[in-house]
C-alpha cells in the first residue's frame, strides 16, 4: 500500500496516508483538510497527491492561489514528482509541508533484527538485537587494504537538527550501534538499523554509500539505494523512511569530480611506496619559511632562549610603549568620534522638529487641496471651460479625494480600536472595583470576627494588589485618552509591515517599520534567525497591502547585543516612519505610548478583502533605562518588531518580547541601539552621518 507522510512547517503537525491519492484543501470531504492559519488563501479543493507508476506526484487542481514544490510554482493540472524532503506549499503565503516520507509502503520500525549488519564483503557479521562488542583483531578490512592505507574524512549534518558527526577512516560505517564511525541517531531511534549503512573508499579514489542490509532501507538524493552510489559533497542521505535526514557537507580524500566528468574518468589508483607509477602528491599544509609549524616554533622558541635578557627587556619596553601610545591614539579617536557624532544628532534634532510640523499638517493639507479643486472645478464649469480643462481638474478632484478618503479611513480604523481598547479597560477597572470592595468587605469581617493574624494579613495583602491594579488600569486610561493616539497611528502605520520568515521549511510571522525612503527596515533578530540559523528567505507585506516583497537581510546583531535586524526592501516605493528618536531622549516613565502591528501575525491581520491591517495598543512608559524600555498596554503579545511611539508620533523603541503572566507588560530595544548596525547608506538616508 503506498504511503506519505507530511509535516506542517508551521506547527509541527504530523499526517500519514496510507492509499493512492491525498486530496488538499479546505473541503471538509478531502483527505487533507486545512483550517487555521494561512488557510485563507487555500481553495476549496487545491492540489492532489497521487502514487502513479511506482512514485508519488504533486498535482495543482485549478487552484486560486496556486501550488508550489520547493518554492516554485506549478502550472494549472502539471504533475511533479515529489520525495523525502521535498516541500509542498499551497499558496503563495499559505501552510507549507514537509515530505518526511514518500514510499511505495510503510516500513517498520526495527527492533530485534538478525540479519547480517555489514556489506557482504566484510567477513566479520555482527547480528542485530545481540550485544555490542569491539571488532576482531585481525588483518585490515578488504576496502582499506586495498587502497594503499589512504583514508577519507567525512562530515555529515542532520538538516533538521543542525547536529554534525564526522569520520576518518577508509570504510566509515553509519548506524546506531558502537562499532559504527558515524553515529547521526537520537537515543531511541529504532528505524536505523545497527549498522544501517556504509561508506568505502574504494581503490580508483571513488567513495560510495552501499546500503549494509537495512531493515528500511537507505536513500540517496530521493531514490532508494539498490546498489553502490558514488557521493559528492551536497548529496542528501535518508537512514528509513522516518530516519535521520544527512547532508554530506564535507569530503576529503577521495577524487573530487565534477558530475559531467565523472562518467568520462579513467579510473586511477594511488601506489603503494615501492609499486611503479607516481604517487599523489602529499595534501598541502601550512608552510612557516618552508619549515612545518612544529620545527618552527621548536626553533624559535630555541633561538629566543640565545639572547641576552637585556635585549629581551629592551623589546618588552618597546613593545610596552607603543601599546601606550596605540590606546592613547584609539581613545583620542573615540572622543573625536563622540563630539562628531553629538553634533550630528543636534542637526537632527531640528530636522525633526521641521517634520513633526510637516506630518502634522498632512490632513489639513490634503483637505484643502481638495477644497481648492473643487473650487476650480466649479469656476471651469461655470465659465464654460474647454472639456480638457474640466477633465484634468475632475481627474485631480477625484486623486485627492482618494487620498483624503484615504487618511480619514486610517484615522477612523485607529479611533476605533482605541475606543475598543478603552471599552475592554472599563470593563476590566468594574471587574478590579468589584473584586476590591469584596475583599474589603472580607476583611471588615474578618477583623469583627477575632480571625488569626496570619488570615487578617493575608486579606491586607489581596487588598493592596487589587488596589494597585485597579490604579494601573486607570493611569494607563487616562493616558490613552488624554492623547490623540488616532492622528499618531494615522501618520506611522502605513510605514509598518509584516515579516515572513522562511526558515528550514517552516515559516516565522514579526513585525517591523521602514525608517527610510530606499526601504531599509527595522524588526528584531529573532524574527530573521532562529536557532543560529538565518533565514532562507524574507517577505514584508507592508500594511494596508496584499502582495509580499522580497527583503534582502542587511545586518543582524551578535547574540550578545540587541535583539534586532535590519532589512531592505526590494526596489521600495512606499512610506516610512517620518520622526525616529536617534537619540534617545524622548521617552520618559509614566508618558503616554502607543504600538503599531501584528499581534497575531498573518492570520489576525487579514480583512475579508485580503489586505493586511494593523492593530494599535495605547498605555503608557512603565521604565525606561539606556538599554531597555518597558510599555505597560491593553494588548501587546506576539508583537515582535513593532514600533513604540511616543505621543508626539517619534519611533523610541523595537518591541521584542512580552509576558504572558503579565497582560499587557511589554519589552522593547531602544531605536538608538540600531545606529551600529545600519550601512551607510541608510545613515545617510537618515540624517545620521
């Protein structure tokens, strides 16, 4: 019975098939079944899975979004083939899957098996399920004999755990037992038999991977291995159908062929010392003066010990001093650089002041060219104007209509979910003040009834929380309505994308901003690396949009340094965020502040026309310090990169991380701590150098 096994790359969700045919899409009647997020750019019925002719193909039914293997898409009723590591998409943004298997039957996992462990040409059989023990004494194994005592290195890697196992030897064996030189298997692993596989080097310098009589089998860059395959670096080896997945990242040793010319080689073989014929040369090493490192380090330090210690001490002097006069030099640079820079940000600082004037006004200007085409709209009809004229000002009246349309529905979208942020805290301070006049009432009680101190305390103590919450509620609403964060979210959100980050299969949903013209953008590290593993590829789908744009990743900080990345836009034609607080300054505890983005990432931020919209949480600065700043909000979770503003409209911060425990208690990477990690470009861009 044929089988296939998928993974989701997004939640991790395993689905085996055992039949001929998998129907996708969001039909309830189908095989496959796609609901939740990402489903809503699945059709009813999508694509089909079928085993024709002893392998499994990928079929688009007439899909809306289409169908994509491996990222490329296919045409309308194409069939491809697919196998083990292959990656299904459905839609340009929709759910990915991973074939983990695709085989003509389910194997079974091996327990006790007692078939012979190693090739036939070995003469020594270990039985699987027996105890471990150390090879035999005796003469060398015929595939090391013969190749005149030369040895291959290899490294594999397991793609889906990153870990990495190398060997040395001539016949390097792969499995789960102790006897094996390369051992890629999690404790457990039963699929693997002990010796699975090995590899030989063989002696006309060819290195090759023969399944070692596998309970299920060995696959080499998709296909089942039958016989010996000659390996390259790059190729893919699969230990089962449900086994280790090996990349070969590194081969050393064994003739390096490129695949056209490999079928064309003659077949060579290094001589023994002694054999007629030339030998292959020695592998090149690192030369000293033409001396090996040892012998030139030995003499070295020989020749060091000869001189005189008042010599030794005149160079330790020396060396001294101008150690001295280096750090001297360095931190006369660094002070320059500081005032440089003080300087620079002054010159910003009045630049920003003169576009806070200009995005203040961008409404009223926008209504009163509006007004004023109107007007000469009127006076050309009225004065019977060629049809010419009347046109163009009816085409201009209609463009800035659009556009005043435009901010108008920007500002209505913001109040409006401020005023549904507002109603969700009024609900929540009735919520604390009932909660706080029963444990008042509870304590009343208490102290009229003789209770034990130890419960009398404990009602003080839930008294005193409830009444600090209730107080942060407050505060927190007071601040919202005591700013126009409306005209704040008209003028920056537009400037706001959300990220999709591609990595290993799965995809990785965040936030962030554009802050230049040219389209470099802000967002944090861990949306675009995960684990240590950067991105195969990155998306923005900027907001109040539905088509995703490539980005390019530009820099990512150091572990150790701030949790954010920068990005650039391909060929951007878009906004950015007008005024970005570069130095600092502009954020104060208890002050309003307001976040822009996708809390939910794509499924949240999808309108029934398929355009993406952002969401806006308003409270206030709870702490701020040079390297971090805290928001205390209605509703922040899932935010990353999303920029922080103040009431006056200044990006301060890249939102990073919040609390589950604590609703609402966000933490956020001052936008100051990006200036390192910009090109210069964009510091141009920004008024910054």
């Amino acid at each position: 019975m044929p089988y296939l096994k998928l993974r989701n790359a997004r939640s991790g969700h395993t689905f085996e098939f055992e039949r001929d045919q998998v129907r996708v899409g969001r039909a309830p009647d189908l095989e496959l079944t796609l609901e939740g997020e990402g489903s809503e750019v699945v059709s009813g019925n999508h694509a089909r899975l079928a085993f024709r002719d002893g392998a499994w193909v990928l079929e688009d039914t007439g899909s809306t979004n289409g169908t994509f293997l491996d990222e490329k898409r296919l045409s309308a009723g194409q069939s491809v083939p697919i196998a083990t590591g292959s990656v299904v998409g459905f839609g340009s943004a929709g759910p990915r899957f991973h074939v983990e298997a695709a085989a003509e039957q389910k194997l079974v996992p091996t327990l006790v098996e007692g078939q012979p462990a190693v090739s036939p040409d070995d003469k020594t059989v270990q039985m699987e399920g027996l105890p471990e023990a150390p090879p035999p004494p005796g003469p060398t194994p015929p595939a090391a004999k013969d190749t005149g005592g030369r040895k291959i290195k290899v490294t594999l890697r397991e793609d889906r755990t990153g870990d990495v196992v190398t060997g040395e030897g001539a016949r390097l064996r792969i499995g789960r037992g102790r006897e094996c030189e390369l051992r890629p298997v999690q404790e457990g692993d039963t699929t693997v038999s002990r010796v699975h596989a090995e590899i030989v080097l063989k002696p006309d310098g060819a290195v090759v991977i023969r399944d070692a009589q596998s309970r299920n089998g060995t696959f080499i860059n998709g296909n089942q291995l039958k016989a010996e395959h000659e390996i390259r670096e790059g190729d893919y080896i699969v230990l089962g159908n449900e086994g280790p997945h090996l990349v070969v990242t590194k081969l050393e040793g064994g003739r390096q062929l490129e695949p056209q010319q490999a079928a064309a080689a003659a077949p060579t073989r290094q001589q023994d010392e002694g054999e007629a014929g030339e030998a292959a040369p020695p592998k090149p090493r690192r030369s000293f003066g033409g001396k090996g490192r040892t012998v030139f380090v030995r003499e070295l330090v020989e020749e060091t010990s000869k001189k005189s210690s008042a010599t030794l001490r005149k160079a330790v002097w020396s060396f001294t001093f101008l150690l001295v006069a280096g750090v001297g030099g360095v931190y006369w640079y660094v002070e320059q650089q500081a005032q440089e820079t003080e300087a620079a940000l002054e010159q910003q600082r009045q630049a920003l002041a003169a576009q806070q004037a200009i995005a203040d006004s961008m409404q009223t200007a926008a209504t009163a060219e509006y007004d004023r085409l109107r007007e000469d709209l009127d006076q050309a009809r009225s004065s019977s104007a060629p049809a010419a004229v009347v046109d163009s000002l009816r085409q201009a009246l209609v463009r800035a209509q659009a556009r005043t349309d435009a901010l108008e529905q920007s500002l209505r979208r913001a109040r409006t979910e401020l005023d549904r942020q507002l109603a969700q805290a009024d609900s929540q301070r009735q919520i604390r003040e009932s909660e706080l006049d029963r444990l008042r009432s509870e304590m009343t009680a208490a102290i009229q009834g003789s209770v034990s101190s130890e419960l009398l305390d404990s009602l003080r103590q839930a008294v005193s929380n409830a009444e600090q919450q209730l107080s942060g509620i407050e505060g927190r609403m007071r601040a919202v309505r005591g700013v126009d964060l409306a005209s704040v979210a008209q003028t920056n959100q537009g400037a706001v994308g959300l990220v999709s980050a591609y990595i290993g299969g799965r995809i990785f949903d965040g936030s962030g901003f554009a802050i230049t013209a040219s389209g470099y953008f802000l967002t944090n590290r861990h949306v675009v690396l995960q684990r240590g593993r950067r991105a195969d590829s990155v998306f923005v789908t900027m907001a109040d949009q539905r088509r995703m744009i490539r980005a390019d990743i530009i820099n990512v900080a150091q572990p150790t340094g701030p949790d954010l990345a920068v990005l650039q836009i391909r060929n951007y034609n878009g906004p950015h965020v007008p005024r970005i607080d570069w130095a600092a300054t502009k954020a104060r505890q208890g002050e309003p502040a307001a976040l822009i983005g996708f809390p939910a990432g794509l499924a949240a931020a999808l309108d029934r026309t398929q355009t993406i919209r952002t969401s806006m949480a308003g409270g206030i600065f709870s702490q701020v310090t040079p390297d971090e700043i805290r928001f205390d909000g209605f509703t922040v979770g899932g935010s990353s990169g999303s920029p922080i503003l103040n009431a006056s409209g200044e990006v301060v911060a890249v939102h990073r991380a919040g609390l589950a425990e604590a609703a609402g208690l966000a933490f956020a990477v001052p936008v100051r701590l990006a200036i390192p990690l910009l090109p210069a470009a964009a510091l141009r861009e920004a008024g910054l150098r």
